[in-house]
C-alpha cells in the first residue's frame, strides 16, 4: 500500500523503529570500549 505522498505504507513504521534504537542509551561496556579506542589513537 502506498500513501498519497509516494511513501509506502511500511515507511512510517520502519522511520519509528529506527529512531527508538537511536534514543536507547549506550551501554556502559560500550561506552567504556570507545573511550579506551579514542584513548589509543591520541597516543
């Protein structure tokens, strides 16, 4: 099914998905990881 605008029907569902994964918080042990990686490029 498409809408009116040309965007398919499953666009809007996708778009919201997608930013619910944006908003989620990092991981400490993510976050941890990438501070030790920037900490090896400086040195």
């Amino acid at each position: 099914m498409t809408r009116r605008d040309g965007e398919p029907g499953w666009a809007a569902g996708l778009r919201n998905l997608y930013n619910s994964v944006v908003d989620e918080p990092l991981p400490d042990s993510f976050d941890d990881l990438l501070k030790k990686l920037d900490e090896s490029d400086d040195g």
